[in-house]
C-alpha cells in the first residue's frame, strides 16, 4: 500500500467481494454488494476531505461545528459499470453532483473510445471521485481523469472495487496525482484485460447481460 493506492481490507468488504467473485451470485445480489461496499470505500476516500466551521445552535447550547468546506463534491461514473457504485455514493453524499463519461473499450486494441462526456458545472472548484468497478488496463480510467481534468479540477479520487497491478502501473503513470481507493489488488490482466482471479465482466454481472 502507498500513498497512490489504498485498499479497503475491512472484513465486511473483503466478505462481501468474495460473494461477489462468485460466478453463482445471481445480478440482483451482486448489485447489492456492489452498493453496500461503495458505502464502506466513500467513507475512506472522503475520510481527508477539507473541512471548515459554522455556529450553530444545539438544544443546549451554541457552538462551533465542522462542516464540509466548498463547493459540492462532483461524483463522475464511468459508464456503464460506474452507475453500479454511483447510488452508494449518493448515499453517503446525497447532495453531490453527478456526472457522466461514457466510454466502451475496443477489444482489438484495449483502448477507449469516448461516445459521452457530461461534467458538472464548476469542476476547478470541486473535489471530484471518479468511479468504475474495475481498474483493469487503467486506459479508459486515465482517459475519464484526462477528461475531469480538462474541466478545470485539481481535486481528483479514483474509486473502484477491484484493480489489477497493470492498472495501478498505468494510473500512477498517468495521474499520479489521483490517489486509488480499492477493495482489493488482484494478480494480474488475462491476454484479454480482464482481471484475474477478478469477477468477470462487471457490467455484465451487474445488468445481467451476458
């Protein structure tokens, strides 16, 4: 671990991912577990947020209470996987901003191609978490960052539930100043991309659709 790459190895996440690897766990409970652990990595990717005060007034007295300082945080879902973890987030900071990168990997080259970029407005004064389920090669994540970053933020946290050491290697390479919050580091790519041991295609095991 350093200070690029955190892994969230509390015994709730890791007992979660592991029924999530399960090639038995039907759709409907895989996107489940994939929320509740988007709730266990929001609290640790938020955990240095910047922080200010306000006077308020409690039933016994007034006080000085820490609060949020700034704008909104922006959250950024790489589509389509990305929504998996984007309703856990919205739980924990229902009132963020929400937006959208779609891109699709060509299976030839394992490059992304971007077919939708919708951004927040405001983003250089917005601490951003952009999140997939899988850092895999790490191509379409560094190009969704290259993107966050076009709009002006400086601010930027990498959220995913599984990452490969490839994809790690790529971000830190790419983005080195976007730190990674992870459930797990897994072995390495297939001559696919795809991560092992790993749990598969993520979109497909969340929607069902292969």
């Amino acid at each position: 671990m350093s200070d690029h790459l955190t892994i969230v190895d509390h015994p709730l996440v890791q007992h979660k991912l592991t029924l999530m690897r399960d090639k038995t766990t039907p759709s409907a409970v895989f996107r489940q577990l994939l929320h509740e652990i988007s709730h266990f990595l929001t609290y640790e990717i938020t955990r240095d947020l910047p922080m200010t005060t306000k006077t308020i007034e409690t039933p016994m007295a007034e006080m000085e209470a820490p609060t949020l300082k700034g704008k909104k945080l922006a959250l950024i879902s790489i589509l389509r996987a990305g929504n998996g973890m984007l309703d856990g987030v919205l739980d924990c900071i229902p009132l963020a901003r929400v937006g959208f990168v779609g891109l699709y990997r060509d299976e030839a080259t394992l490059k992304p191609v971007q077919y939708y970029c919708k951004l927040p407005e405001g983003m250089n004064d917005r601490v951003a978490i952009v999140v997939d389920p899988m850092l895999a090669t790490g191509n379409s994540s560094a190009a969704a960052i290259d993107l966050v970053k076009a709009a002006g933020c400086t601010d930027i946290r990498f959220m995913c539930l599984l990452a490969a050491p490839e994809g790690v290697a790529r971000m830190q390479e790419a983005h080195p100043d976007v730190p990674i919050v992870t459930a797990a580091l897994d072995e390495r790519l297939n001559d696919k991309g795809y991560i092992v041991p790993g749990l598969g295609d993520a979109g497909d095991r969340m929607f069902g659709t292969k």
